[in-house]
C-alpha cells in the first residue's frame, strides 16, 4: 500500500540524485548495461573522429580546425529526413497505442 510517508520520499527534492546513483543496481539497467555502453562507446567515436577530421566549435563558439587534414577522410554524417519522417510516425503510434489502453 501506498503510504503518505512513501508519498513524501517519492516527492523529496533529492529524489532525482537518489535515482541517478541507484540506476547501476537496476534491473532494467543490468539487463541492457552492455548496449548502453556499446551504444555510447560507437557515439563517442564518432564525435572524436568528425572532431579530429572536421574540426569542432567549442562552447564559446570558437571554430577549431582540424588536427587530420586529408581528402580521404570524410566525416561521418546521417541525413536527417528519415528521422523527421519516422518521429511523426512513432510519435501517432504512441499516441493511438496510449489511447487504446
């Protein structure tokens, strides 16, 4: 049963580091930790890589040039459409999905 003292813990405002540092101990994290870090780790090539070839702008706005400058290393792109396209798709299923239950 749903407590008024389970109430005040779930609406502490802590809660979101509280959640933030038992999310390794989750089971759904356990589960799928190998392509969180899988995922991350690609990511985070990626950026490295298009960082090192194309150069990057910083927080500043400041444009850095690129360390590799070579005609043979291409940065690595996705074209944008077919996200915009399939987000407005998922985004009606979600919604039919969510009225129908």
């Amino acid at each position: 049963v749903y407590t008024h003292d389970d109430w005040v813990n779930h609406r502490s405002p802590d809660r979101f580091w509280r959640n933030i540092i038992a999310m390794p101990t989750s089971g759904v994290y356990k589960n799928l930790a190998k392509e969180c870090i899988a995922t991350t780790a690609v990511a985070t090539a990626i950026v490295v890589y298009n960082a090192l070839v194309g150069g990057y702008t910083d927080f500043g706005g400041v444009q850095h040039a690129a360390v590799l400058q070579n005609e043979l290393l291409p940065k690595i792109g996705m074209p944008v459409s077919p996200f915009t396209v399939s987000g407005s798709f998922l985004g009606f299923l979600l919604i039919f999905r969510t009225n129908s239950s």
